[in-house]
C-alpha cells in the first residue's frame, strides 16, 4: 500500500511489493493471484461477513432493513478502525481504470451475495435482487463520503443518512415519505 | 451476432465476423475496437438518449420519477422493436465472464451520466447518484425479466412493475409505502 502510494500502481512490482513485505515472490503469489488482488483480499470475508449479518437479522425486518443492519454492523465492526488504510486504497483505486473496474464488479458480486441471502430469508424476486442493488448503492455512496470529506461522523452516521437518503429519494416525491428516527 | 451464437464467442474471430458482414478486418476496426465491441456498439446511443430523456423530463418531477420517464422512453422507442436482438445478444454475454464485466462497467458508467443529468436539473448529492443507481437496478431487473420470460408484457410495463417494486421495498415496510398508479 506504501508502495502503490509512493511509486503509483502501474510502476510497483511484484518483487518490490513481496520484498517490503519481506516476503518472497512465491510466496506473495501463493497468497494472491496477482499485485491487484493486494487491494481486494478483505472482498471475500466482508462478503461472508455481510452474508451472516443479513441471515442473522431479526425475521420482522424488511429486506432493506436487513441489509442496512449488516451494513451497519460491517461499518463499525470493520471499517471504522480502518478509515487511514481505507483512504489510501480508495486514492489508488480512483487513479486506475482497471481497479476502478476491478472494485465495481466486487460489488456487483457483494450485491449478488446478499440478494441470495435474502431469498433463504423467504424474500422473493424482484424485492431481494431491488434491496440488494439499492443498500449497495447506498452503502457506495456513504464510503464515498466517509473517505473524501475528512469530518468527525462514523460511517456508521453517514450510512444511515444515505439509507433515509434512499428512502426519500425512492419515496418519488410522495409527501408521506419521511426521515425515521 | 450469428456467429456468436453458432460457435461461442471465444471462437469466433474477427476475420469471421468481418467475412459475415461483407467487410474487411481493416474496416471492422474502424469501427470497433474489438470484438466485444460488436456487442456493446448501441451503449453510446443509448447513453446519449437517456440523458437527452432526464433532462428534458418535466421539471416538477422527482429525481427518481425522470430517471424512471426516461427509462420507460428507451424501452417503447428503442428496446421493444429489438427484442429478438436483445435475446440473442443477452445469453452470449450470460455465458462469458469478461463480457458480464463490459456490460456491469457500460451500466455503471450509464448510472453516472444519469446522476450528472439530474445534476443539471439542479438535483444535489447524494439524492443524484441515489436515484440514477436505483434506477439502474430496477432497469436492469426489469431488462433480465422481459428476456427471460417470453410472455406477452412490454418492457414498459416490466419496468413500471419494476419501479413500483423498488419504492416498495425501499419503503423499508412502512405501512404507508403503497404502489402508486
């Protein structure tokens, strides 16, 4: 991460990544696939991380309450102690077409994810892949904001106002939609 | 497109694709890039119209309600008439890895040009980025439902059911969240 910080993606090799790491080259690709994947190794454990969160939420809750609850939790159980690193990798992914596509088509499959965890909750489609989509997109735009505008809110706030964002938003202008608590 | 569906994508070559259309390799790549260009050719066009919709959308519509106005003009005026195409074109990329990615990246970049529309109507963010993801997604939903089941219902009508779907369960099961229309 020092590295792609100090140098740029595009000019960092795999040998000089494994060396500050003090490893060597076979074993930096024993643990990934390629220098890109360096930035997306958490992908996996938050994607199962959110799985269990969504399957755990109490059985009232509405699909996007229960995504908006796993979020939440993998907001201040995960994200928040790792704002700084957070930051960076954001920077070094916004410099690079290829990561930037690299991290929508995490997404897209974080999103996939948690529409199948939905439905082992009895929500059928189209409501489970719709929350699905709409929390992830809620969720982009709050880390957006989390990592550009350097403030004092947790992710945990500024997630929350995103969802009722949504929900005024989705709402179609109707004068009955209002902020909740 | 023929060709695609004959023999696969991987094994098809633009020499092929060129001799089926009556061109030469050299003018094929005046006009693509490669070969998973051919698929993807209509994205710009299609960009261009939906903007062109959002911002043209009645003024006192809601941000989701032009997105939405506009969506429902592109499948009438230009997916409806191309659903043979639409078919075709679908199960080549459902079954290629690299050509799900070049379709999610064509949406994504599709949902900022939106969210820049709604800009331009004076929408701020994150209502702006909210209301061109959620769209998005509904189309997308709407788009997989009208090509894989061959019933007798128009895109329109998919898409509205489809919308009306997404400000239900964005209504976050409030009792007062009701299909509109």
């Amino acid at each position: 991460m020092e590295l792609y910080r100090e140098r740029g993606f595009d000019r960092t090799t795999v040998a000089e990544i494994a060396e500050r790491a003090g490893l060597t080259e076979r074993t930096f690709f024993r643990h990934f696939a390629d220098k890109r994947e360096v930035l997306f190794w958490g992908a996996g454990a938050l994607q199962e991380f959110l799985v269990a969160a969504v399957e755990g939420a109490p059985p009232p809750l509405a699909p996007l309450e229960a995504i908006a609850v796993a979020l939440d939790a993998a907001a201040a159980d995960i994200f928040e102690a790792r704002r700084r690193f957070a930051c960076e990798r954001q920077a070094i992914i916004a410099a690079n077409a290829e990561l930037r596509e690299r991290e929508l088509i995490k997404l897209a499959t974080l999103a996939v994810a948690l529409a199948e965890a939905l439905r082992r909750r009895g929500v059928t489609d189209p409501s489970a892949s719709l929350a699905a989509e709409a929390g992830i997109a809620a969720f982009r735009v709050a880390f957006e904001r989390w990592v550009d505008e350097p403030g004092t809110e947790t992710l945990s706030e500024i997630l929350r106002a995103s969802f009722d964002e949504l929900r005024l938003v989705t709402g179609g202008g109707r004068t009955e939609a209002r902020r909740r608590g």
